[in-house]
C-alpha cells in the first residue's frame, strides 16, 4: 500500500524536495581570517551548529532557498541567502571596533518604535520607561516628587551622606543614561518639570542594548557605574550597533545593525540594577566592611532552586519579559515562534504577579474553648524573596477570628504585627498589634528602625519569604461558648512602610496609579486570602 501511495505521488509529479548539506567558511571582513567559535544558524530554527578552529561548519537536511546565520560576540552578525546544496558557502563576520566613545549620546527610545512597535509599545507602559519619572523616587531624593514630597525622609536635606555624595545614587538605576555619561558622571534627580531629556529617557533602549558586559566583580556597585558597566559605544562613523540575544538576526540598514551578545540570554544583565549595597563611608566602596546590601534579587535568585541547571531552570525574563504572543520583533524582519520572543513588560508588582507569587494555607480546630489557627506561606512561584527590590516594601499577614455575630474574638496568643504595620486604627490600615506578622527587611540607621537604605548601619531583621521556605504561624483565639466561627486569612502587600507612606501622603504610586497602601479595604494589595469555618459544639 505504501508503494502505491508513492507511485501516485510521483505519477502526479509531486516530488518531496531532497534534503541537502550547506557548508563551508565563516570569515573574519577584511583579514580574511576564519572565525572560530561562531554560531551558524538557520534563520529561525533550532538547526544550528559552531564552526570549527577553521571556521568550518556544515549544516546537513536543508532544502530550498534558505537564509543563513553566522554571529560571534565581538562582530556584527553576518548572513548568506543561498539554496541547498551549498558545500562552498562564505559567511562574513565585521569586528566591532575596540574601546568606547564617552561622548556617545543615546538616541531617543522613540526612534525604536518604527521597527520595533509591538516591543516598544510593551517597554513604554513598563516601569522602565518612567523610572525618570517615578514621583516616590524624586520625593526620596529631593522632596519635589508630589505636592508633600518635603515630608518625611529627603536625601538631599536629611542624608548624613549629602555632603559626601551630594548626588546620591539614585540615577544609576532611575535615570542611567545620566550616570552612563561622561566616564559614569551622573547628574542629580530633578523634579519632572525640570528634568533634563537624559533623565526622562528612564532605561531606555539605546542604552540597554548598548551594554556591552556586567561585571560581576563589583556586584556591590549601584547600577550604571563605571567599575559595573561596561558599553560598547563607537565613535562617529561607525556602522550603528545593537546588542541583543538574536544571533540569527540581521539587518544592515538604518539606525540598527545587530550584533550577538549572551549577556542578554542570561540573568547577569539585570544584576546590574537589582544587586548593590550602599557606601556606608563615601569611600566609592560599596563592598568593605558596614556597607550594607540594599538590593539583593539577583543574589536571592542565584540561591534559588530556579537558578539550578536543568529542566526547572527559570531566570529573571521568563517571569518578568514572559512572552505575549508576538511573532516578529522587527516589522521588517522574519516571523518567530512566539513562545521565543520575550515582551519587554518588566511585569512585577502588578496584581497578577502578586498574586501568583505566594501560597497561603489555613487551617482551624476548635479545642478547649479556643480557636486554633495556623497560617503556612510558602514563596512558590518567585524566584527570589517577598518582596524584593526597595526594601521599604512590605508584606502584612492578618488573621481574623469572628462568631456566629460577627463579633471579634479576642487574641490569645500568637504572633501579632510588628509596629511597622501601622499604630492606630485598624479600619484605616493601621494593623501594628492585630493577630498576623508584618514580612520585611528592616533597616537600622543607628537610631530608628525602617530607614531609607543610604542610611543603614545594619539590618534589624529580614525575615522576608524566601523561595520554597515555607513560614508557618499559630494563633488562638478565645471560643464562643456556642455557634460557628469564621477564621481568615490575608497577605496584603505593601509598597511601603506604613509611616513613610503617610508621611508623604502618597496617594498615587510613583507612576500615578492609585496607591492602595491607603485605599480601603486592605490597605495594601491583596495577594492571598483564605476563610475557614469552625463548626460549633
């Protein structure tokens, strides 16, 4: 049966294609020389191999008409439309020209959008885009972010290092393409009305994909400094260069000319903002002695079971750039599988990544005329702790005990929350004292607790929820002496402490969306909640 089925096929003269062998050279333009180690690929595909210390490569089963890829960190990507066979194939790789120009000027994100429209859309309602912008950020430096910015902690007014380092730090990870000029100088944080095109450009994408490495060395380094950044900025002239994570990709004409580059496959990128420590003594040493971690995410993740090689391996942009369907990063370039194209959404303390990050379990027994809870959390799907990044961030567990009336049933014993939490009233957010516990890193400055990070001498406690270490809480609760009781759980997150947010009467975030740390009914964003109902005697 299977040789008439082909008979047929070739009686009606449709022939399979044969599948043939393209091989030959990758070498380097102008020296003529063979590039070893390069990446040849068939445009699109996972059919790729490296060429040899001859620069050889063969890449066997392709039919037809086909672009092929060559790329090598170092070079501009190189390609070759050709048709199989092809066993004498040249492929022509451009070095990138050495150093880097500090006179370099980043161009506009807005440039970008021409080609690149679905990613640019993506980045512009990123936090990225607005980190210029962030009103909290401006407020904490200059006090001139909101109308109350004055209030509580201003760097500029009230840093013991105003003096020594007037400028802060801010704009190393805000604003870096201010610190990315002139040898790393950077500029002071303005407020928006005043702010310069440098600071309103956020991490835009010229920058980004003008890095040339991270170096880890100086992890405790903050953001776009000099000693941790390394760009790769040519001088006038040059072809125009973008780094990315395509090796396959290539485009010769306008403002871009790609070129690969493994640091944008990998999480060490994003260490370069989301890993530092501050410098406690204005020495421009931020790893001796009493300089103090301020952000350690990249840190926590590379201690976690998604840091570990192999079939459960997750970095920073499969959670944070997941992709959304797209099929072409550029309008003019080749159509992908989607699920390789990574969106540039920097998604993280939205609602739903919130509340995908934590599992809360509740379970309640009625013994001896009290009521016991138990509460375990436990940090699933967050490759890093919980929270993370600022570390006024704040996660608020409460545990509610109410009759049959919905009357409340006195605490008897338990953890409560810390007074970070809040002193006051409950029914306006002030939880300090409510049965739960408050989830934080505290900063000590000498004096109080809870400080702006440039401030810390140490950390009082850091008992954040970390990766698949599940916390575990218990509370009692005095019993009615009949009907049922309704036990609940919540985990409310906060964007921050309590007392600075009332300080600053921040009633939008730094982005202006409405702050819920003050916004009834949790006070706070709800990630988790659980209900149980305890049947009476």
């Amino acid at each position: 049966m299977h040789h008439t089925f082909a008979a047929c096929i070739v009686a009606l003269g449709i022939v399979p294609a044969a599948s043939a062998q393209i091989s030959g050279t990758v070498v380097e333009l102008g020296s003529g020389q063979p590039v070893a180690g390069a990446i040849v690929r068939l445009q699109t595909t996972e059919t790729a191999t490296t060429t040899a210390a001859d620069g050889s490569f063969s890449l066997p089963g392709l039919t037809g008409s086909v672009v092929i890829a060559a790329a090598k960190f170092g070079y501009w990507n190189g390609s070759l439309t050709t048709t199989a066979p092809n066993v004498n194939a040249t492929i022509t790789l451009q070095k990138l020209p050495a150093g880097d120009d500090p006179s370099f000027h980043f161009s506009s994100s807005a440039n970008c959008n021409f080609c690149h429209q679905n990613v640019y859309s993506d980045w512009f309602q990123s936090p990225m885009a607005h980190g210029g912008e962030n009103s909290w950020t401006i407020d904490l430096f200059n006090g001139l972010g909101t109308p109350h910015g004055m209030s509580g902690f201003v760097y500029t007014r009230d840093s013991k290092h105003k003096t020594g380092n007037p400028d802060g730090d801010c704009a190393a990870c805000h604003a870096p393409v201010l610190a990315a000029q002139g040898n790393g100088a950077e500029t002071p944080m303005m407020d928006v009305a005043n702010a310069t095109n440098e600071q309103l450009a956020g991490v835009g994408c010229d920058l980004c994909h003008h890095l040339e490495s991270v170096d880890l060395a100086y992890k405790d380094f903050p953001g776009v400094h000099p000693n941790k950044a390394k760009f790769r900025r040519l001088p006038p002239g040059s072809p125009p260069l973008m780094f990315g994570p395509w090796d396959d990709a290539v485009f010769t004409a306008g403002a871009m000319r790609p070129a690969y580059n493994p640091l944008f496959e990998g999480a060490q990128i994003c260490a370069l903002c989301h890993e530092d420590r501050n410098d406690h003594d204005d020495d421009g040493d931020y790893s001796d002695p009493g300089s103090i971690p301020h952000q350690s995410t990249y840190s926590e993740w590379l201690a976690s079971p998604y840091a570990i090689p192999g079939p459960s391996f997750q970095d920073c942009k499969d959670c944070h750039m997941a992709p959304s369907g797209d099929a072409k990063v550029c309008v003019f370039g080749p159509t992908r599988d989607p699920s390789t194209i990574q969106a540039h959404t920097f998604l993280g303390t939205d609602e739903q990544s919130l509340q995908n990050a934590v599992e809360l379990e509740l379970r309640a027994v009625r013994k001896n005329g009290k009521v016991h809870a138990t509460v375990k959390l436990t940090n699933t799907k967050a490759g890093h702790a919980v929270p993370t990044g600022s570390d006024f961030r704040n996660l608020v567990l409460l545990v509610e005990a109410v009759d049959a009336n919905g009357t409340a049933l006195g605490q008897l014993g338990g953890d409560v929350v810390n007074v970070l939490g809040g002193v006051g009233d409950k029914a306006v957010g002030d939880y300090a004292g409510e049965a739960g516990k408050l989830y934080g890193k505290i900063n000590y400055d000498g004096q109080y607790p809870a400080q702006f990070f440039t401030e810390a001498v140490a950390i009082l406690a850091d008992n954040r929820l970390f990766p698949f270490q599940p916390d575990v809480t218990t509370y009692e609760f005095a019993a009615p002496d009949s009907g049922d009781v309704r036990v609940r759980a919540r985990l409310i997150y906060r964007r921050a402490w309590r007392w600075l947010d009332l300080a600053k009467r921040w009633t939008y975030d730094g982005h202006g969306n409405p702050n819920l740390d003050l916004l009834a009914p949790h006070f706070g964003t709800l990630m988790e909640e659980s209900r149980v109902l305890v049947k009476g005697p």
